[in-house]
C-alpha cells in the first residue's frame, strides 16, 4: 500500500500582505501628518501614492532579479553573481545595516513600553521580548504569517477606534486649506518624500516571500497587498488629521517636534483625546510587534543566505543566534 504524503498547506495571499503591511506601518506613521503639513492634503497624498507605486515596482523587480536563483536566495546570492564580490560586500553592508538598526529600534522601544506596563528594568524587558517573539521567525514564515494577520486585524480595530471620532468630523474647508487659496504646497512635497520612502520599506521581506510562496507572481500579489494595505492606512490617517487641524495652526506642532501627543493635545477640541490616545498606543504597540517580527523574518533569511545555514532545525537555530544574540 502507498504511503501517503501529507500535504502542506497552501500560504494565503492574505497571510502574505498582512506580513508586507506590518513591515510597512510602524509607529513612525503617526509622525506623516507634521511631515506633510507643509504639502498639505493634495501633494501629500500624492507623494504618498507615488512613492508606493515606485517601491511596489521595486520590490518586483527584485523578484525578477531573484527569479533564477534557488529559492532561498537572497540579497548576497544574488548581488554577488550579478554585480561581484566588491559591490556585493558593499551591499551586505548596507543590507545588514538597515536590518539591524530596525530591529534595534524595535527592541529598545518595546523595552520602553514593557518598563512603563510592568515595572520591569527596560533592559530585561527588551531580552524577555526578544527571546519571546524572535522564536515566532525562528519557526517558520507561517507562523509569522499567522501572527501578522493578528497583529494587522488589531491594528486595524485599533486604528478605526481612534480616527472614528476624526472622520466624521472632516471639514473640506480644512482639508483643502481653501482659507489659504495663494498657499505654496508643491515645493513642500520633496520634504514629504523621504518619510514617504522609510514608510514603504519592506524590501529585507522580499526573498522570504518568493521562498514562501514557492514562486514569483502569488509574491508579486502579496506585496502589492500589503503596500495597498499601508499606504489605505496613511490615506486615513492623513486625511482625518488634515480634515479637522487647520494648516497654520501645525506651527507650534511642528516647533514641539510633532509627536503625536502633541498633535492630539492640539486636537483636543475635536475628539476625547485621552481615548484616543489610548487606542493609538494600543496601535503603535502592535505595529512595532508585527514590524519586528517582519523585519526579523527578513533579516533572519538574509543571514542565512549570507552564511549558508541550512533551513532544518540546527541551521534555523544558528540563523536565529546570529540575527537577534546581537
């Protein structure tokens, strides 16, 4: 009698861009509004949908460059057959540099609001957190699918709670800053556009997409899924702050840094801004999770590649050690 296979599960397109979309949006989204305040609702909203398209594009053109390469390669792989050793070293560098400053700055801020919820030494916060989620990219990229579509659904609910109030309360006057008509926007937008750039980057996710899904075009739609997943957030919440915070009065805004608690507190008028400051913490807590877990599976595949580490278990393990130990 013929021993039966058993059959593996067939990755979803929605698991695919749910893990796309969270290495997008950060918390670092909150902070679009006082970078677009200059361009305002038009251009920044172009710049926006300009700089998906163009990193969307990108990210297919690296499936292209990837497509006759086995299927666990990556960075390295492939800039070293097709550019050389030099411009490969050069890029590894660079590649393991972004990789790793992101998932410091996951790290370190996740300690931060570990400390403020548990009393916990921020330090041993950021070791608990480490060695709690880094097993979930240690697993597999299914298990990071699953938890990506978790985290985005709560940043999600999370999200609507908080810009609900600001919704209905959009004034197209506001929005379109008709109290200004002469205004200069345009020049404001190339301001606009490497915050833009740090918004769409999920490019350290590409290869462990095409190794996901076994091939190039389910990846290409994956992508394209999750950079229109980010980019409907950035809309919203451009468009709810734009709608209901005049353009003059983003000085002093700005002048304070732009965080978003003071953004809300200007805001205060217009919503319960201590709701809505609660909901947007519970948002960004879940956007620095689901980034770090995305950017860890991408980094995590990169290192592999870099050092040749098998994908059984010993070599998951040795990949593990050397993407977070440090």
């Amino acid at each position: 009698m013929a021993k039966q296979v058993k059959s593996q599960p067939v990755p979803s397109l929605i698991g695919g861009a749910s893990i796309i979309a969270s290495v997008c949006v950060g918390a670092g989204m909150l902070g679009l509004p006082s970078s677009g305040a200059g361009a305002w609702t038009i251009w920044s909203s172009l710049a926006l949908v300009l700089t998906m398209l163009v990193m969307t594009l990108s990210g297919w053109m690296l499936l292209e460059a990837f497509k006759h390469f086995d299927l666990r390669a990556s960075f390295n792989t492939v800039t070293r057959s097709l550019l050389g050793a030099r411009v490969n070293a050069f890029s590894n560098l660079t590649v393991y540099f972004v990789g790793g400053i992101l998932l410091y700055a996951y790290i370190t801020s996740s300690g931060l609001i570990l400390q403020s919820m548990t009393g916990v030494d921020s330090k041993l916060a950021s070791v608990i957190f480490v060695l709690l989620f880094s097993l979930v990219v240690w697993h597999s990229t299914r298990a990071v699918d699953r938890l990506s579509v978790v985290l985005v659904t709560f940043m999600l609910v999370s999200f609507v709670l908080g810009v609900s109030g600001l919704v209905v309360r959009i004034d197209l006057g506001v929005l379109f800053d008709s109290a200004n008509p002469d205004g200069r926007y345009a020049p404001f937008a190339m301001a606009m556009l490497p915050v833009a750039l740090t918004s769409f980057g999920y490019h350290h996710s590409v290869a462990s997409m095409r190794a996901y899904y076994g091939e190039e075009r389910k990846a290409q739609k994956a992508i394209l899924g999750g950079t229109l997943v980010a980019l409907t957030f950035y809309l919203v919440w451009l468009l709810s702050i734009f709608g209901n915070l005049p353009r003059a009065d983003f000085g002093p805004v700005v002048a304070q840094g732009g965080d978003v608690d003071v953004l809300l507190a200007a805001l205060g008028y217009a919503i319960d801004s201590e709701r809505v400051a609660t909901t947007i913490s519970a948002f960004s807590t879940a956007a620095i999770l689901s980034s770090f877990v995305g950017v860890g599976l991408g980094t995590f595949d990169y290192m592999a590649d870099l050092l040749g580490f098998s994908n059984d278990r010993k070599g998951r393990t040795k990949t593990w050690a050397i993407t977070f130990i440090p």
